[in-house]
C-alpha cells in the first residue's frame, strides 16, 4: 500500500544524527502511512551508508545517493521526485525540527485542506532556542527581506521545515530554481495560485553532533533567491549582487575622498597635460573603492570560485587590472555619449547632460566589468584556490 506521507531529509555529514531523527520521525508518524528518503549528497563521512544499514530497522526508509548536482534544494526536488505520498516534508536530520508537530502538520493536510503547511519559529508558541542574538538578527533580516521584496504572508519564508501538497509540487516543480538555498521561498514566491497555508509553531532545538551549514554561501545563496525569483525575468541575480557590491563601492569612494581632504593629500604633477594637477585624494577614494569591491565580491559575489590563501594577492592584482580597463570603458564611453550624442541637445543644461552622459558611461563600464570579472578574475580554475 503506497505511503500517504513522505518525509524528504536531505543529508550532509549527518551520520551521527540520522539514525536519532530516522527514530523518532518514524515514532511520530506511528498513526500514518509513512515513508522517509533520505537524499545524501555522497557525505564524506558515510551518511549514506548509514542511512542503508537503517533499513533493517525502517524498512519504510528509502535511501538516494547522489554522486552529481549536489545542494539542498536540487536533493528536495530529487526526494519530491522519488516520493510516493500524497503530502510531501521537508525537514533537516540535525535534530533541530521538532518531529512533535508533525502529526499536526498532516492533520492540516486532511482535516482543513492546507495546500502548504510549515514550521514556524516566529509565531506565537515558536522559538529559535539558544540562538545567538546575532544569529537571530541575521534570520530576522533575512525574513524581512524575504516579505519586503516577495510579499509573503508567512512569519517565517526562511523556514525549512514544511509540508507541501503533492499537486502543489506539480504545479510549481518546473518553475523551481534548483540551486536555490531554501527551497520553501521557492514554492511560496513561484506558486502560479494563491496557496492556502497554515503555521505551526516549534521551538528549534539544539544540534546534538556536527556542525552548522551556515557560512558565507548560504547567505549568497538566500540574496541569490530572492533576487530572481523578484527580477530573473529580467536581469541575472548574480549580476544584481555585482552591482550592488558597485555602489556600496561609489559610497566607499566619496568616503575615501573626504578622509584623504581631511588629511589634506596633495595634488601632484604627472607630466600629462589633460591629468595635471592629478588629485591624490581621488586616487586614495578610488583604491579603496577597488579594495572594498575585491573583497566583497570574492566573499560574497563569487564565493564558490573565491581566492584565499598565497592566491588573495593573485586575485587583486587581477581585479584592479580589470578595474583601470574599467575606468578606460567608462571615460570612453562618456566622452562618446556626451561629445558625440548629448552635445547635439538643445534646451537642455550642460550639468544635466553631463550627469545623464555619466549614469550611462558607469553602467556600460559596470556590464564590461561585470563580464571580465566573471570570466577572468574568477574564472573557476581550480589552481587559483587553495
């Protein structure tokens, strides 16, 4: 008799607490018609060979190793894909998901027709336990990125701890990005309909072996989210966290020049005509806009292909070179747009067609950068990290 409920775990070195979450998932769902599909993504230490010895205890425990396309919500959709319920669930194995609230979650289900159901840590009754007060801040900014810019009528979008109708998968499974990081904003901000959602709140408890999969990627990846599912229609999301990566730049620029003002930096002479008198506080200001943009980008921007170690000099030396063909692009492409098309304009004030000549020249230096920086400053040769 196929299961009316599946259990999607996506694991990743969780051997130690898989077997404690296969437990007690499989005592809370006594009273159902239950199955659990593991999706390891080849832990190193063996999650997926524990998760098989399980299936002499739960037998209703199903186990998919995955050697290729590795992340968690392309190993949710892998599990959504080979699940056999009616009512799929997305929880983690680290023990931090409360599996008391799971008999309720499938009662919304049946008794009052939710479409989507999640565990909420942000309603009243929920809790984000021993959290840290940063911790908290980052998941409560997180969320209110998440309803600002995607007008989600959930407490917690960052949750990943959820039940989904099976014809609700369905419906949305092709519009799903699968190299989102949680998946639950990708159902709730794709869904073609108006899902009736209900929340249940938890408390999340404390991870009992390994350790937590938040760094620097996870954040990338949840901006990465939210950015296309609101504008990838339009515009690549990684090219949105470029360029705003560009203007915190611009800021850092005007700050730089002020400091450099203060401390009364010199003008100097070059020798070139059109350069002279060249202002050392705008070259400070530049520096250390270049210097902010290097670091930024490669701990945010492209933190999978990022330079660390002996290669960090190696990966500036690159970007300020890529950051002078820059400033090439973008006083060419001012001196054409003003000289050669605004100049032709008539009514229309000289500061006004110089600031307009200006926006245009810095996007057209910010697309060519942007393709430089992407396919030669972190070009993903493996030999540029450590």
């Amino acid at each position: 008799m196929r299961p009316s409920v599946s259990v999607i775990l996506p694991t990743y070195n969780e051997s130690k607490n898989l077997p404690i979450a296969a437990d007690r998932i499989t005592r809370s769902l006594s009273d159902y018609r239950h199955e659990i599909i593991v999706v390891d993504d080849d832990s190193p230490d063996h999650t997926w060979e524990v998760a098989e010895h399980l299936q002499e205890k739960i037998p209703q425990l199903k186990v998919i190793r995955r050697l290729t396309g590795k992340g968690l919500s392309s190993a949710v959709l892998t599990g959504m894909g080979a699940a056999e319920g009616e009512v799929f669930v997305v929880m983690d194995s680290d023990l931090q998901h409360d599996e008391k609230i799971l008999p309720e979650m499938i009662r919304s289900f049946y008794e009052r027709d939710v479409d989507l159901c999640l565990g909420t840590r942000y309603a009243k009754g929920g809790s984000t336990g021993k959290w840290s007060l940063a911790r908290i801040g980052i998941s409560r900014f997180a969320n209110f990125l998440a309803k600002g810019l995607l007008g989600l009528p959930v407490s917690d979008p960052m949750s990943g701890y959820f039940g989904i109708k099976r014809s609700v998968y369905s419906d949305t499974k092709n519009a799903i990005n699968p190299r989102g990081f949680k998946i639950l904003l990708e159902f709730l901000g794709r869904s073609k309909e108006n899902l009736k959602i209900e929340e249940i709140p938890y408390t999340f408890q404390t991870r009992m072996y390994g350790e937590t999969k938040l760094n620097n990627s996870v954040i990338k990846s949840f901006f990465l989210a939210i950015l296309d599912i609101r504008f990838g229609k339009w515009i690549s999301p990684t090219f949105l966290l470029y360029s705003l990566v560009g203007a915190s730049g611009v800021l850092v620029n005007l700050v730089g020049f002020l400091i450099a003002e203060l401390c009364k930096f010199p003008d100097v002479q070059t020798g070139i005509s059109f350069l002279d008198p060249f202002s050392l506080s705008v070259l400070f200001g530049i520096e250390l806009s270049i210097l902010s943009n290097f670091f930024l980008n490669n701990y945010f921007t492209f933190y999978e292909r990022r330079y660390s170690g002996k290669n960090l000099t190696f990966g500036f030396l690159v970007f300020h070179s890529v950051s002078m063909v820059g400033i090439l692009v973008q006083m060419s492409a001012f001196h054409f747009i003003y000289y050669s098309i605004f100049k032709q304009w008539n009514g229309v004030s000289e500061l006004t067609l110089k600031f307009g000549a200006d926006i245009l020249s810095i996007l057209t230096a910010m697309v060519s950068n942007y393709f430089l920086n992407s396919n030669l400053t972190w070009s993903q040769k493996p030999e540029l990290k450590t």
